[in-house]
C-alpha cells in the first residue's frame, strides 16, 4: 500500500513581475536574465501572506478530489519558511481548511514535496491514513536580498497541493542528503540577546551558483536513472517528467544524460521562477487541469535544493 494522487490545486499572488520591471532598479535586462535562466517573469506577494496562497492551493485540490477538510486524516505542508516559526503552516492551514487531523511542516528546501510524499506513503504503508494532503508554499520573495541580480531575479512565490488516496501507484521513491551549509543557505531570525557573541548572519538567501549548478544536473540525471529502474521500467517507458523549476539550463544539460525523449519534460518556470518545493505540485497541477496526464501513464519528478537534498520518484497517473 503506498497512495494514489485523486486531486491537485496551485495559486499564486496576484502580482506578476517582468524582466523588464526588475531592470528598472538592478543592473540587468530582460534578455540577461531569460537566458541565463528561462524565466519571463514570477509571481510575489504583495497584500497576500504565504499562508492566504496556500490556503487556496489546498483549497482547490481538495475541491479537485471532492472532498471537504473535514474528510482529512493528515495535512502535510512543505516551505523554506512559513508566516510564523510556530505554530506551523500546517496547523494554521488545518483551522482555515476545517479540518481536525494531525498537522505538520516539512523543510527539505525545493525537495520538500518528494520528501513529504515518501513521508505520507509511510503513513499509508501502516494504515494510519485513507485522505493526506500535502501542501508546499513559499515565499521566496521576502528572503531575498533585493539588490543581487544573482538571486532575487531566480525566485517567486506560489503554492501546490496534492490529495492522496489508498492505492498502489507509487512505484518508487529515492531521497537523498549531502550536508553543505555553505552552497546554499538562508539565514533564521538571529533576535537581540545582549549575550550573543556569534557572528552576525546575512540577511538574505545566499548561493553559489555554479556548485548548485553541478550538483543540481548530476543529482537530477542519477535519480530519475535510479527510480526508474526501481520501478521496474526503461527510461523509453516515462510519459512525463516533472523536474524542479530552477533554471531551464540545469534541465536541459541533464537532458543529454538521459535517454528520455525530450518532448516529455514539462516546465512551467518562464512565467513562475524558481517557487522552491511549490514547484513540482503547481506543474502537477497545471498539467492535470489541462488533461495531459491519462491514467496509466507514467510521471517521473525530480527536485534538488538546499541542504543539499534531492527527490526523485516514480507515480502511475490515475
């Protein structure tokens, strides 16, 4: 017994950000920025808190199963950072959602949501749970240093969900973790204590572009290797791949290692940006809507972020 996907949901902040408009005030350029990295635009919160997208994420995949809050058994939500260090996401998510079951976050940075679904099919494995929701939500925006043309031109804010159900149509899963603070990182509240002596942390996200790079493109070609093949098929049998939405070139250098036909690899990142472990749900979710997916099909998703994680795994769609 693992699970089966029966509804996805997205959102995001009303305000999309062009190229252009974040050229007004860096030293950068539509034309900089796309190539280096596929993106158009992304959304930011402005009047909305991460927990308002996430709510309406959830809210829409559990419309999308046909199912209310009430019928939850657990709520698992995924982000870098929520509104508050406690309570968590989730547990504020569960009031707003009506629900009464179990709530927790998961930080496993842009894996979170492959690491929250093998967390759920643990759930499932001992019967504990028949309904899960897994939320994933971040607000990269207010954790960037706004002045880095590096970073703050890679990042946006959006939500996906998914509800899980009884099934089997989980065929493999692979997570992995190298620590390494120093790739990337973002620093937490440091507070006033007049005994702190530690040195004073940066402000914002920090990151070493080409070591994630490298990182990113061997973690993403070794683990869709390895959870196909534990899933007992041949890479010709994938119908489609959901990789992390963070830089289009990371994409398509590890599309070379692979032998999966380059038509069956989904993004979305030219008009949402790097939305860190949202990625992966909100493309699940843009495709279903759209009826890409038929039962049956194979779905690969990959995901690689800070920590350093990764996440792979193999879903029969349906």
């Amino acid at each position: 017994m693992s699970f089966k996907i029966i509804g996805t949901g997205s959102a995001h902040p009303a305000r999309s950000v062009t190229n252009d408009e974040l050229a007004v005030f860096l030293d950068t350029s539509d034309e900089w920025i796309y190539s280096r990295s596929g993106i158009k635009s992304r959304y930011i919160c402005t009047m909305e808190t991460i927990l308002d997208i996430a709510e309406q994420a959830g809210q829409a995949a559990l419309e999308n199963a046909g199912i209310t809050g009430d019928d939850l058994d657990l709520i698992i939500c995924t982000t870098v950072r929520g509104d508050y260090i406690t309570p968590s996401m989730a547990c504020v998510l569960q009031k707003r959602l009506g629900a009464h079951c179990p709530a927790f976050d998961l930080n496993g940075a842009c894996s979170g949501f492959i690491y929250a679904l093998d967390v759920a099919a643990g759930f499932f494995a001992r019967k504990r749970v028949k309904k899960v929701l897994v939320v994933s939500s971040c607000n990269m925006s207010k954790l960037l240093d706004w002045t880095d043309r590096s970073t703050c031109v890679l990042f946006g804010d959006g939500a996906g969900a998914v509800v899980l159900g009884e099934g089997d149509n989980l065929l493999s899963i692979h997570l992995s973790a190298q620590g390494d603070p120093d790739v990337m990182f973002i620093p937490n509240v440091s507070g006033n204590s007049p005994f702190n002596r530690t040195p004073k942390p940066a402000i914002a996200l920090t990151m070493h572009g080409q070591d994630v790079y490298k990182f990113a493109v061997n973690a993403m070609a070794h683990d869709l290797k390895l959870v196909i093949e534990e899933a007992g098929l041949e890479q010709k049998d994938i119908h489609h791949v959901l990789p992390h939405q963070a830089n289009i070139r990371i994409i398509n250098t590890a599309i070379k290692h692979l032998n999966i036909p380059e038509d069956r690899y989904h993004t979305n990142i030219e008009t949402h940006g790097n939305i860190s472990s949202a990625a992966i749900p909100t493309l699940m979710d843009e495709l279903n809507r759209a009826g890409v997916f038929h039962s049956g099909e194979y779905l690969a998703l990959s995901a690689f972020g800070g920590g350093l994680t990764t996440g792979a795994c193999v879903i029969r769609w349906g």
